[in-house]
C-alpha cells in the first residue's frame, strides 16, 4: 500500500539560525511588526510503500532520523497519511 509523507527538519531551540535572524530583523522594515519568533526548516514530501500506516511512519522517521536531518541540532516531526492515486 502506498502513503505519503511528509517530515519537517527544524533546528532545536538555542541553536543559532541566522536565516531567520536576518529574515526577523527585516520585517519591520516591510510593515511586518506584528511577526515575531522566526524559525526556519526544511520540508520534505515523498511516497513510500508499507504494509500499513504504523509501518510507514516508523519508516518514515528512520529515514528522517538517518539521512534527513542531524539529531544532534535538530527536530524531526513525520506524518504519513494513505497515498492519493
């Protein structure tokens, strides 16, 4: 059966994130005062073929935890829903 997922890589707190800091200190100047507490990620979408949901989502954070991303500086969040043909 097919499922898609998607896994989202963001840094942990405390570690620096200087894309967001520049990105944070150049709202005002475009009239977005009202945005605060900038983070960055990476999203990633890909199918994958299991015998149920519970096997895809293991799956999925194996992937996201040995290639993905860097456990040490970052966060994994997966979710895997029954694929749309």
């Amino acid at each position: 059966m097919r499922f898609d997922a998607h896994v989202e890589v963001r840094l942990r707190p405390g570690i620096a994130d200087p894309e967001s800091a520049t990105i944070e200190r150049a709202l005002p100047a475009l009239g977005f005062d009202d945005v605060s507490s900038m983070s960055t990620g990476r999203s990633f979408r890909f199918a994958i073929e299991a015998d149920d949901e519970d096997s895809a989502a293991e799956r999925a954070r194996e992937l996201a935890t040995a290639l993905l991303a860097n456990p040490v500086m970052e966060d994994v969040s997966t979710t895997v829903e029954p694929g749309r043909d």
